[in-house]
C-alpha cells in the first residue's frame, strides 16, 4: 500500500515510557536506549515514520497516512531528552511527549515502590519542542480521572493544558497544547467530556473499547521484550485488537486544529506587540 494513502484499519500508535536501563523495572514501562534504537531502525527498514500524534491525525485527516506511525512518550521522563530524542533525530522521527506540569523537575511518586526516575523540567520541555517534539498534557501529577471528583477532573484537564501552553508561549508556533494523555489509559465518557470542554483536539488512551475515537485513541505498548518479530506480530493482528477512529472525527481534528492555529497565531502576534511595548 503506497505510503501516501490511508491504512483501511485503525491508527497504529506506539505507547512507551521511560528509556533507560530496564534491569530494575516492575511495571514494564521502561526500554533500553539500544532496544529502542533497534524498534526505530526496524520501522525505518520497513518503510515507516515514526511522527507525532498531531502529524498522525493531520494525515488521517487528509485521506493519507498509511506509512505513518505515531509515536508517543508517557509521563515526561528525564532520559526522553536525554535518550529518545537523540535517537529519534537520528531516524528523522518525532513523537509526542506527555509531561506532568505539576510535577516539574519531580518524579515518579505514582510508581512506588518502584525506580525513582526524574521527570522533565521546564527547561527540558523547551528543549524537546525546539528539537521538533510535540508537547501533551498527562494530566497535573498523574491523577486516575475516572477517580476524580468534579473539581479535580476540570483542574487535571484545563489548569494543565493552561500551564504548559504559558510555558511553552515564548517558542513561536508551538505554544498550542492539542494532545492529552488519561494517566493510567483509564477512561470514561466522563473523562472524554472534560478534555473536550478543556479545549484539547484529541486524547490518548489504551484500549479504549467502544468509546474509541479521536478524544481516545487506541495505542499498543511497546517495552523491552519488543523484538523485531514481535513488533511484526502486533502490527499484523492490531486491527482485529483495536477499533478504527470513526472517518468524520478525522475531519472534525483537522477542522478544529485550523481553528485553534488561527487563535494562536493570533494571541501570538499579541504577545509579541506587548514585549515589543516593554522594551520600547
């Protein structure tokens, strides 16, 4: 099938964690920087692009993307800057990373017992956006928002898109936050409402069942024991384990993305004038 043109089954995006060494690793969610390297090359050699989930939906939307595979990092760890992007940029990738913006500089509290690992700071989200990543929201401090009272879910939802679209203002064209990751891959039709209303364009999930679509896309978990076979095998059974993302919600992605470049150009222009006024 040409790479030009859409896959018939669903997207297939690629969920991984931390890059670092996975000797001490209870929860599976870390993969070493060589075994990542190796999954890139394979994907290269097979004439796939690993690419952020922003360009993955783009494509869908456009009737194409069927050499495209989305590739996305949960939870903002350090080594992401420091492992992944090295080896992403060396293949021509880019992801998606979704940090925590009310753990900056923190760690993995969530995750105990278990390996303490650092998580991005402020400066270290920067620089994975200047080095052509896409920056998400996974929630303020990795809250279970089918867990979450009222309160909690609005605030996990909007106060974190706020806070990283503030933090991410002073790089021109990519301080819009369109992507949000459920902490844990638990989601509800309670959930869903609240980062719809929070103004994100999609969401990631796991295995979201019937409430698949572009405010919970599927994603399949990729670790350590990922060799080339098996990275083979999840490909070819992945559309009878996942459902497709109905074809409208594609257009209404693409649709609503116009709408917000529009307002951040806008309130970009704006930014710009007012620093421009302080300093004259």
């Amino acid at each position: 099938m040409p790479a030009d043109t859409v896959s018939a089954g669903p997207l297939w995006a690629a969920m991984y964690h931390s890059v670092a060494d996975p000797t001490d690793d209870p929860y599976r969610v870390t993969v070493s920087p060589d075994r990542l390297e190796r999954q890139l090359r394979w994907l290269r050699r097979r004439g796939l692009t690993g690419v952020s989930m922003d360009r993955l939906l783009r494509a869908r939307a456009e009737g194409r993307g069927a050499g495209l595979v989305g590739l996305t990092f949960d939870d903002g760890y350090a080594d992401f800057l420091e492992q992944a992007v090295p080896l992403l940029r060396r293949y021509a990738f880019t992801a998606t990373v979704f940090v925590l913006p009310g753990r900056l500089g923190g760690t993995n509290e969530w995750d105990s017992p278990g390996p303490c690992k650092p998580l991005l700071t402020a400066d270290g989200i920067r620089a994975a956006a200047r080095a052509g990543m896409e920056i998400g929201s996974h929630g303020l401090r990795h809250t279970d928002l089918t867990k979450a009272d009222d309160a909690l879910l609005a605030a996990d939802t909007a106060r974190s898109r706020e806070l990283l679209r503030e933090l991410l203002r002073d790089l021109t064209g990519r301080h819009e936050v369109a992507g949000y990751c459920y902490p844990y891959g638990t989601v509800d039709a309670r959930a869903i409402n609240a980062v719809r209303a929070a103004g994100y364009a999609y969401a990631c999930a796991i295995s979201p069942g019937p409430l698949t679509g572009v405010f919970a896309l599927p994603r399949v978990h990729v670790g350590e024991s990922d060799t080339g076979l098996r990275l083979h095998l999840k490909r070819r059974t992945h559309r009878w384990r996942r459902e497709p993302v109905p074809a409208g919600e594609y257009a209404e992605y693409a649709t609503h993305t116009r709408r917000t470049a529009q307002a951040a150009r806008a309130a970009q222009t704006a930014y710009a004038d007012a620093r421009a006024a302080t300093t004259t």
